[in-house]
C-alpha cells in the first residue's frame, strides 16, 4: 500500500510520458454523479407559486375582459394586459429588496400595479369604482391550479412536507389554495420572512422555519433565475417546464438554465421521481 503520493493537478488535462498514466479533467457527468453521491437527502419541498403551480396569465385574462368590457376598452386584449400586469411586478419588488421601499404585501403591489396599467391605457383609476378595483385586485388569489398540479401536490406530501415558497401573501396563497384544492403543508415565503425572492434570505428563512439545513430543501420552479437564486444559497433545486405559461412565448429568464437537480415536465412527474 502506498501513501502520500500526490494526486496530479485537475488542469493537467492529459499527459503523456513513461511511467506517467493518463489523467484527464473531470467531465460535466462525472461532476453530476459528484454532486448526487454526496447531496443530502431532500426533507421538504418549496414551491414557487405563480407559473410552477397555478396558471396566472390565464385567470387574469379571465376576469379582467369583463372589467375591460364595462369600461368599453374592448380593443384591450384581456391577455396582453394580463401581461402588462405582471410585468410590472418585479420592478415593483426591486423597490423593496433595494430597501429604498419598506415591506409591503404582494396585494398592495399588485393593487398599485393595477392602477398604473390602467393609466397607461388612458384610463383613470380614480374612475373605477373601488369594489371593481378590488375584486380585480383579487384576480391573483383565484388563479387555477395546471391540470398536473394538485394530484401531483397530493403524492408527494405523502412522503415530503409541502410547503410555499412564494411572493404572494397569506391572505392569497390561502384563498387561492382553498378554491383550487392546493393541499400546502404550510403557506410560507415572503411576508413570513419580510423578504422577496429571489434575495438569500427568502430561501435561507424557509428552511430555518423548517428547522431544516438548506441542502436538505428542494425549490420546486418553473423559473430559471429563481431556481439560480436557491441552488446559491444552498438549495437543491426541481425546475417544471411550463411552456404556456407566457402563452407559448419564450420565458423572460430562458438564459439562466442550469442543469437542476430533476427536470420534469409536471409535477405528476416529478412525484414519479421522488416518490419511488
């Protein structure tokens, strides 16, 4: 038995010569097969909410054209400016991880965000009536679940907890798990840890409520740029493709793909996976 004898360095590359073997660089596979063999079994699964779990473009489509309808705005394309909603969003949220805004819920951004679409249509706000304003609002709380989503949800809780890991609010995630049947363990995210996604801290509070280490909580997305965001402070990640998600048009953060830990195409798959 020899001891002590020094591995060559890993940028050798190959190297030829008498008495030398060959040595070669490690390749992406045996890099993977690295990861697998020493990732900590996963105890809890997040899940981002909006795109990975429910369909939002499609339920705010729905109840805005017969908003826009009473407005006479039908030459307002109810998905556009389901669109024009969300897009909103996340310079909304940079007000707030920037710090240059104090926490507020994800209602009162969408209700502002609301608004400011509106205006941008030439339609004043001040002239809607505020129950209109609000049950509109409130479109985001009665988004439907993807065909997949509960009977996935529903077998992997029997072997994982479950639980949110979303923008949304309690009040939102709430009513719209009830409505949809969304069976969460726990609803948990940004306005139980103060802080929105895609900040460390959002993920890094969510296995600390768990009582759990980083590595041993899946992200469950449809986002690229979100699931980047947990595999660096630490989580093991799941992406689900969801194509129609922006209407069959390429998602915003499609550059930031990474090889995840399980690739799936819904979440009944990824309980094929899991639950074995």
């Amino acid at each position: 038995m020899v001891d002590n004898v020094p591995s060559p360095p890993l940028n050798d590359g190959l190297r030829k010569g008498p008495g030398v073997p060959h040595s070669r660089e490690p390749t992406a596979a045996s890099h993977r097969l690295t990861l697998m063999v020493h990732r900590a079994p996963i105890k809890a699964l997040a899940f981002d909410v909006f795109g990975t779990v429910v369909d939002w473009r499609s339920g705010i489509a729905r109840d805005a054209a017969p908003v826009l309808a009473r407005l006479g705005r039908t030459d307002i394309d109810p998905h556009r400016f389901a669109d024009g909603w969300r897009q909103r969003y996340q310079p909304a949220l940079e007000e707030v991880r920037s710090g240059r805004r104090q926490f507020v819920i994800l209602d009162t951004i969408h209700r502002e965000a609301l608004e400011d679409l509106l205006r941008h249509h030439g339609v004043d706000p001040a002239a809607v009536d505020e129950d209109t304003l609000t049950d509109l609002t409130h479109a985001w709380h009665r988004l439907d679940p993807w065909p997949d989503s509960v009977e996935g949800l529903t077998r992997l809780k029997t072997r994982y907890p479950v639980v949110t890991l979303s923008n949304g609010n309690i009040a939102l995630m709430l009513e719209m798990a009830r409505r949809g049947g969304l069976p969460w363990d726990a609803i948990l995210g940004a306005e139980v840890s103060r802080v929105y996604k895609p900040l460390p801290e959002s993920y890094l509070a969510t296995a600390r409520f768990l009582g759990i280490d980083s590595g041993e909580l899946c992200l469950v997305a449809a986002h690229h740029s979100d699931l980047a965001a947990a595999r660096a402070a630490g989580l093991q990640t799941a992406y689900v493709d969801r194509p129609h998600e922006y209407g069959g048009r390429p998602a915003p953060d499609a550059d930031a793909v990474q090889d995840w830990d399980h690739s799936v195409d819904s979440l009944t798959r990824l309980a094929d996976e899991l639950c074995r």
